[in-house]
C-alpha cells in the first residue's frame, strides 16, 4: 500500500561525505524517511538553444 515507484528530476547532489557513505542532495525526494533511494543519471537530453 503506498509502494510507488517515484521519479524526481532536477535535483542537485550538494556534497558527497565518503566517510560517512552520505549524499547531500538539494531538493524533495519522494518516499518516507527510511525508504530506500536510488540516484542515476537523467535519461532526458538537455534542452538546445533556439536557432536564431
């Protein structure tokens, strides 16, 4: 019940603290405190300037 797979984009990873195996991600991340996250590049491409 509940159990959705989400997806977010545009997030920004902050920092990476190895030591403590942590990411410092800014944004909202979907799920309860405790889920579980996985984090992959977007398969999106990026937006290209308008030709003038």
């Amino acid at each position: 019940m509940g159990q959705v797979q989400r997806t977010t984009q545009n997030l920004r990873v902050i920092q990476v603290r190895e030591a403590e195996q942590i990411l410092l991600i800014s944004g909202a991340i979907p799920g309860a405190e405790g889920d579980y996250v996985v984090i992959r590049e977007a398969k999106k491409n990026p937006k290209t300037a308008a030709k003038a």
